[in-house]
C-alpha cells in the first residue's frame, strides 16, 4: 500500500528570498507528503553540500534547478518502488545513487527533499500525524524553545560579533505559555530598543538587529527585558547563545570586528567565562570555531559541568563528528539541523549517539526557511527536549512554533513541557 509511485520536485522560495527544494512524494495509495529543504549562511565546513547551480543569470547563481531535476530524476528512479514506512531502505537508496560521501553529486538538498517528503507520506498513509508516526504514542515532550531575540553575525548587518541572543522561558508549565513569555519579552526588548534610540529592524532569523558592538551590550538589554516582563532571569527564563565562533576566527584567534579587538583561544574563553558569571546563561551552541578542537577541550573541561556547550558547525549533525567529541571529552549537547546530513535515518541515528552518550540534543531550524514545520514534529518525535527556531516574528519561524502549539493541543493531558531540567548538562 506504501509504495512510492511518484516524486516530483520544484524549486520555491525560502525566507530570504533564494530558491530551495520542494519534493512531493506520491504513494500508491494516493497519500503524499511534501517537504521544503532550508538553507544556512554560517554552514559548517563539513556539511553535506547543498548543490547550487552557478548560473550567474539566474538566480544570482543560486538556482536548484540541477537538485529539481536530480530529486524527480535519478533519486526517484532509485526510491520507486520501495515502501515509504521503509524509511532506512529509502535513505540507504538515496545515498547509494548519489554516491559520493559529502552528497555532492546529486545534492544533499535533493536528497533531504526525497527523504523528508517520503517521511511524510507514510505518516499520512498511516494516518498519523508526523511526531506519532516516527515517535510512537510515547512521543509527547514538547521541546523548551530557544527564542531568538536579538540576532548578530552572518545574520545581521550590525556590528554584533555573536550571531544569536536567545531565550528560553524554562519556567513556563506548558509550551504554549513559554511562546507567551518569550513573544512577551520580545516586545517589551522591542520598546527598550525604541526608547534607547535604536532601530527595531530584524534580521534572517527574526529577532532584532540594532547596532550593538558588544555581546555585554546586548545581555544588557536581554536580561532587562526578561525582568521588565515580569521573569526572573535565570530562574523563570535563562539566556542561550550562539556566538557562531568559527565565522570569526581568523589567522588562529577570535578576531572580533565588531568589538575592535582580536582575542587569542585562551582570552576568548576567558571572556566567556566572564559573560557566564555575568549573565544567567544555561546554554552557548559554537562557543568555540570548528577547528579549535583544543578550545572546544578546555571550555568544556572549564564550564561543562555546568553549561550546556553545544556543537553545531564542529559537529554538523554527522554521527561519526559527534562521536570524536564524545570520545575526547569535548561540547556536551548538539545541534540537529536534518539539512547538514541530508536524510531523516542520519539525522535519527545522530540523536540516538547523542542520546547514548549523555549529551543533549537541539533541534534545530536553519537561518533560511520555509513554512515547513517538520523540524517541530522531529523535535516531539525524538522527545529531545530542546529546539532552536528563531524569533517570534516572521511566518517563517512562527510556522514552527505554531505547529508546536497544535501538537500539544493535540496531545492534551499527556503533554509534556521539561522546563529547565532540558538543557541542564547531563
Ligand atoms: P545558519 O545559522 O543556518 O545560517 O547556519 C544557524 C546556526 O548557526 O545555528
Ligand atoms: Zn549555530
């Protein structure tokens, strides 16, 4: 009855206005599951490659027209046939006829399209709702969000060195009440921001973007807004950061343009260590670049027993990445972004080495999106816990949190919210 009969693909727009796969897949059944693949700017070096088509008079270069044809071409002709609910059979033939070990060849956006789309099309033809079909009744942990608030970096054009402020309403009872609490704080940042004369303009991710050149500067503002709501910083909603380290490191230091100075491995973490003292942070995603494994060693030997250290760019969701930290003792939680390994089985089988070893897991959007909401569903299937997806502003981003309030809806008296036990270091 799951037999996949038809993939089709097309290109569409994502958040920042680039074309991005799209992928329909068809059973025989007559069930069909779509999905739209994201897209990042500060990628990490060992991601899966996102095939782009070049052609400079179109689409400035970035059209996927090669990964449409790819994904209805040579990725259909090798999942035809299969049954949809086979889902490592399917990811197993993607990866056979790309055949290349960083998905270059065909496209790992290709390929997630394919594997995401067939995900969803046995979940439908299971009637079953994506979270239940891949987590089973047990799958009812909401995950606490990680709410962009104030966004620097690769994802603004301010001077912010650190790419993303967050907050997590970890004292919220429920997830609908944490979305509350951090849309609460966004505006009443957005005020602060307007009375100090900033500009309330937002960025790639939908949090604020005003002209700070400081991390200081912008902790300031983000723990008085908590306060000014009404929360307790620290106790009923923590600060998550993302400096996104490895887009600033240079030449073998930090070189913080932003701030108008350069800082070696050791003053780096020094600061750190001094903004975690500072500040009620539970949690830094990329403290430390991608190959400053020797930084990554002593600030998780420095501050890993007490803050959530997690790796996105050193990691990139890929199992065997993870699995050299776990083994020398470096980050303690990572980032799942389905897009930096390219199929649903990698991505599952990445949560479950994470999970072995104690670390923790955060699902996680990319700074390009669609209205695609798998990602929530991936975070209730898995029961991770934790999920990054930007700001409470713009469709984007509020699709996936959306999706998160219909899901707990759904699930009624079983749901479940971890509160600040979620991103505390196991
Ligand atoms: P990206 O940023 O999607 O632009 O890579 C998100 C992140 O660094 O976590
Ligand atoms: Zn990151």
């Amino acid at each position: 009855m799951t037999v996949i009969e038809e993939v089709v693909a097309r290109q569409i727009l994502d958040s920042r206005g680039n074309p991005t796969v799209e992928v329909d897949v068809r059973l025989r059944d007559g069930s069909s599951g779509r999905a739209a693949v994201p897209s990042g700017a500060s990628t990490g070096a060992a991601e899966a490659v996102e095939l782009r088509d070049g052609d400079p008079r179109r689409f400035h270069g970035k059209g996927v027209a090669t990964a449409v044809a790819n994904a209805a071409g040579p990725l259909a002709d090798a999942v035809r046939g299969l049954h949809a609910e086979e889902q490592a059979q399917v990811d197993a033939a993607l990866i056979a006829a790309d055949g290349s070990p960083d998905k270059s060849r065909l496209g790992a956006n290709a390929i997630l399209g394919v594997s995401l789309a067939t995900a969803k099309a046995a979940a439908a033809a299971s009637r079953r709702p994506l979270y239940r079909y891949l987590g089973g009744d047990g799958a009812v942990r909401l995950p606490v969000p990680m709410i962009n608030i104030v966004n620097g970096g690769a994802h603004a054009d301010n001077p912010l060195d650190f790419q993303e402020f967050m907050v997590a309403p970890v004292g919220a009872a429920t997830f609908f009440e944490a979305v509350r609490m951090g849309s609460e704080i966004f505006h009443t940042l957005r005020r602060a921001l307007a009375a100090a004369g900033h500009n309330t303009n937002v960025g790639d991710e939908g949090g604020f973007a005003p002209a700070f050149t400081t991390a200081d500067e912008a902790l300031r503002f983000v723990t008085e807004a908590i306060a000014a709501s009404g929360y307790e910083p620290g106790g009923d909603v923590t600060i998550c950061l993302d400096p996104a380290a490895s887009e600033f490191y240079k030449g073998g230091a930090y070189d913080y343009a932003g701030e108008g100075v350069a800082r070696s491995t050791a003053e780096h973490i020094d600061h750190l260590s001094g903004l975690l003292r500072r500040y009620p942070i539970a949690s830094v995603e990329d403290p430390v670049a991608q190959d400053d494994i020797d930084g990554w060693r002593a600030l998780t030997a420095r501050e890993g027993a007490g803050t959530q250290l997690v790796g996105d760019d050193v990691f990139c969701t890929d199992a065997a990445r993870l699995a050299a930290g776990i083994a020398d003792g470096y980050a303690n939680a990572i980032l799942v972004k389905v897009n930096q390994v390219g199929t649903l089985t990698e991505t599952l089988s990445t949560v479950d080495t994470a999970r072995r070893a104690g670390y923790r897991v955060v699902m996680s959007h990319r700074s390009g999106e669609t209205e695609d909401t798998t990602i929530a569903d991936l975070a209730v299937a898995t029961g991770c816990g934790q999920i990054k997806t930007g700001s409470v502003s713009r469709s984007d981003r509020t699709a996936k949190y959306n999706r998160l309030i219909r899901i707990e809806e759904e699930l009624g008296a079983r749901a479940e919210f971890p509160g600040a036990a979620a991103l505390r270091p196991a």
